[in-house]
C-alpha cells in the first residue's frame, strides 16, 4: 500500500513514492521507496493481482494510461491504418504493426502497467533473408535458451537448441 | 462423407486421457498469436486484407511438413452446423467465427494437422494463431511442437516483430512472445471442501489467471477450471511454460489432498454424491447440457477415486464434447428444438454408458 508523504529514494527523482520494499540481505533489513516509474526500471512488477483479467481492467487501465501524459490527445493517427490512440483506448485492439510505432510512447507505458515490462525477452524472430544483426540476435537468444535448458536438466530441448545453434554457425 | 474433416473423431485425439493426471487435466492448449507485416489486424483489416491475408498463410503452410494432406478450410465455404461442431471441439474460437452465426467472416479459415497435435486458425484477432492442444499436463511437450511449427512457417512469412515489443499483436495483453498457455483442470475436490476461492486467489498472486470451459469470458461449468497466464511480455516463453506447468503441479496436488479430506471426514456423502450423479446420468430421459456437466463431475471423480471401476475417462471426456448441441444435430440429421436436445442428449449418455463400461 503507499505511505503517503513519502518521496522516490533514486537520486534525483522527486516523484511520490508507490512501492516500499523491504529486503533482506546477508541477515540485514533494509527498506525502499520508489515510484512506479524507478521501480519499473529496477525491474519491479507494480500491476496489482486480479482475479481474473477482464477486459473491463485493461480498458480501465489504458484510461490511466492515456490520461496520465498530456499532450497524448494529440498524438497523430496511425499512418498505415489510420486508427487514432482514442479509438484505440476504446476498443484495446491495435490495427496494424504500424499502430506500435505511431503510439510508441503511451504503449510502453501500457504494456509495462499490463506485464511489468516493456522488453520483450523470448523468441527472437528471424525473419525470411536475415541481416548479420539479426542472425546474431537469434544466436544469442538460442544460446540464452540451451543454458536455460541444460540449467533445468531438459536435455532433450538442449538437444534441439544446439541443432539450431549449429545450423548457425558456418560449416568446418 | 469423404472430406477428412467429416471424420467422427477429427480433431479429437486431445480427448485421449493418456497424458499426465489426465483424469483431473482433461488437456493443455499453447498457443502462439503471430501478425504479418503489411496489412492491417482484426476490426481494421478489409475485405482485401483479410483475403491477401489467408493466401499468404496457405501458401506459407504448403510445404510444412505438420500440415502435409491437411486442407486449409474456409469457414464461409463449411455449413453452419460444422463451424459449430468445430468449436465445440475446440479447433476454432468463436472469434473466428465473427458475430454472425449464418455466415463467417471472409479469409477466417482453419488447418488441422492430422499427423501432429497441432492447429493454425488464420484471420482471427490476431492474422495466425498457432496452437497445440493435447490430452494432460504436458506444457513442455506442447510448447515444443508450437515452437517448432513456428519456427517452420515464420521461415516463410515476415512476421510483425519490434526489437522492444517482440511480436506484435492485436491486443496488448498478448504482445510480447504471443503465447498464451492453459490447463483445463477438474477441481471438484477443492469446490467441496470450499479451498477454491483461496486456491484462485493464490493464482492472482503468481500472475496466472483463470477462465471457464470456452476462455475468456466463459462461465464455470461442471467445476471445469482454464488456468493460464496473465503475461505475455518480459518473460521467456520457457519462464512462463515452467511457471505455468510448477503451478498447476501444485494445484493438482492441492486438489489431491481436497479429494483425501472428503474420503476421510465425509466418505458416506462423498460417494453417495457419486452415485447419484451416474444413478441420473445412466437413467434420466432429459439433460441441459449443464446438468450434464455437474453430473459428469460427480461421475468424473468417482472414476479418479476408482469408485466406478469400469468407467473410463476417456468415455467421460467424449461424452462431454459429443453431446454438445451442434454435435447431437448432426447426429439426428437435423436441427433439434431445445427439448428434443435434451431428449437427444440422455439419450446419448444412456447409450454411452451402456456400452462403454457398466459401473452397476
């Protein structure tokens, strides 16, 4: 719950804090306060626990989303679809690939209210005639992927990454 | 007759009962929302859109070994009756199927492998849905064969993927790895002893959530619980398969040791509950399909607690998804009126019942 009166510790940052943590390291206690946008930054999920997600909470909380920035009204319609952030605020549906970009900053804000992140860290999608950056993306991901495989003693998927890995890597 | 998709059991090898603790997880869904670059999602695509669309995906599936002599089907081109049938088998949604119960929507068609537990559903919210559903706790089996599926048809399409967002999708609740993973669990145990709401509770708190039989915005029925997660983003696909799969471990445990309690404290009421359930499923002459849920849940728990021996739970689970409405008109050659359903559907189970184990 806040404890109202009290300010975000990061240096500099004078925002109301939302987020008291309280740690415990090496037997020692230690408290933190943080607004929500330092603690989104330490990695911290802030989005509360619903019972189950309606899509009456996600519009709600596109509202605050969108209410939370000014000038967002005036954010330009997508150019490929020509969807406006108010329409869509009022559906919760993007209209293309596009819309991503067009409303680039109020959707990170959005997605890390929804998942408390904005990065994503899966699969990293190799598309038909790959460029060097992204065929070393996919390598680090897939590597990524065989550690986690061989941490959790999955030797079977690590069987699989590494067919994938090799098929990367030049013949000889 | 001929298509394969006419077939009694198309479709259906998920109602099996071989998988893991399948008498308490009748199946496990991944799948995965994918978009192509290039034309425009859901409500805003157009007609041209979604055309373009579903040509691009068919010839993209061709040559994937999964779907080999698998026809890509045109839900405008099927009657009404098997897109219903469909559904209630669980290979499309009802998205899929658009607002119109007399027509679908153009483009919306689906493929059903027939080698592989595997589906793609083309023109829903979403321009591909990717999707394994099989018979039991098996998360990792599952997202392995999406994984893999993926992989093979991203091969031959340009994906809507953003460096920060991952793949992109209609809706921002799925954005991120796209994958959406869930367990339908039967949990009379917990419903009995009044554990559930503290059990659901506790799903809030671990960022997984719950749904009825059909998904989102399903109602209960018959104490059949759809456990999934709640983010698709900032996390690995392999984060979010173990988490789901330790969780609903746990659950299952939990809904043992339910079971436990009631055969200890309350044995007599227990399988006098029992009883009666398949006393009235064996006997009635009309069921609402409701009733015949919360009557199969009784019956269902018997079978786990080896009450009614010679049952299996594979006839159960048939029983459940046959005697549903589109399914029992097909059967009777023609649409039925409501109380002829319900004739139909007691019926069915008597018939069922008869043949496929005797408990009596």
């Amino acid at each position: 719950m806040p404890e109202p009166g009290k300010l975000c510790d990061e240096p500099g940052c004078k925002n109301p804090a939302v987020v008291h943590l309280t740690q415990v390291v090496n037997n020692k206690i230690s408290t933190h306060h943080l607004c929500e946008a330092c603690a989104s930054a330490k990695g911290i999920n802030t989005a509360k626990p619903t019972s189950s997600f309606a899509l009456s909470d996600f519009l709600a909380q596109l509202g605050e989303a969108g209410q939370t920035q000014a000038g967002e009204a005036d954010v330009e319609p997508c150019e490929f679809c020509g969807l406006t952030f108010a329409g869509f605020k009022e559906t919760g549906r993007l209209g293309c690939s596009h819309c991503y970009s067009a409303f680039e900053g109020g959707l990170r804000r959005l997605l890390t209210r929804i998942h408390g992140a904005s990065q994503h860290v899966g699969k990293v999608y190799l598309p038909p005639n790959p460029t060097a950056t992204d065929l070393e993306k996919r390598l680090d991901a897939l590597r990524r992927r065989l550690n986690r495989a061989v941490e959790s003693e999955d030797f079977e998927r690590a069987a699989v990454l590494r067919d994938q890995i090799r098929a990367f890597e030049p013949a000889g | 007759m001929s298509e394969p998709f006419r077939k009694p059991d198309f479709g259906l090898e998920w109602l099996d009962a071989d998988g893991p603790h399948a008498d308490i997880v009748l199946s496990t869904r991944v799948r995965l929302a994918r978009n192509l670059q290039g034309y425009a999602y859901g409500s805003r695509a157009r007609v041209n859109d979604r055309e373009a669309v579903y040509k691009t995906v068919q010839s993209a599936v061709d040559p994937v070994g999964t779907f080999e002599g698998a026809e890509m089907l045109q839900m405008r081109k099927l009657g009404e009756r098997t897109r219903r049938i469909f559904l209630e088998r669980r290979l499309v949604s009802r998205d899929l199927l658009g607002p119109d119960p007399s027509t679908a929507p153009t483009g919306a068609a689906v493929v059903v492998s027939e080698r592989d537990p595997l589906s793609l559903m083309v023109n829903e919210e979403d321009h591909l849905r990717l999707q394994s559903l099989m018979s039991g706790l098996r998360f990792t089996e599952a997202w392995s064969v999406v994984d893999r599926l993926d992989d093979e048809i991203g091969q031959n399409l340009s994906y809507a993927y953003h460096h920060e967002f991952g793949f992109l999708t209609s809706c921002p609740t799925n954005a991120g790895t796209g994958l959406r993973a869930s367990a339908l669990v039967h949990l009379p145990g917990l419903v009995l002893t009044k554990e559930i709401e503290r059990v659901l509770q506790g799903l809030a708190q671990v960022g997984l959530t719950f749904r009825g039989l059909y998904g989102e915005g399903s109602e209960v029925v018959g104490n059949f619980f759809q456990i999934s997660n709640q983010t698709t983003l900032g996390k690995s696909e392999e984060d979010l398969i173990d988490h789901l799969e330790r969780i609903v471990g746990t659950v299952i445990q939990t809904e043992l040791q339910a079971r436990q309690v009631l055969i200890r404290d309350a044995a007599s009421v227990t399988e006098d509950k029992i009883w009666r359930a398949y006393g009235l499923l064996r006997y009635a002459r009309s069921l609402t399909f409701e009733e015949l849920m919360n009557l199969l849940s009784g019956v269902r728990l018997g079978v786990s607690l080896k009450l009614l021996p010679d049952l299996r739970v594979y006839t159960l689970n048939k029983i459940m998804i046959l005697s549903q409405a589109a399914h029992l008109d097909e059967a009777a050659g023609r649409e039925l009126s409501t109380p002829e359903r319900h004739a139909h559907r007691a019926e069915y189970v008597r018939r069922m019942l008869e043949t496929e184990g005797n408990a009596a």
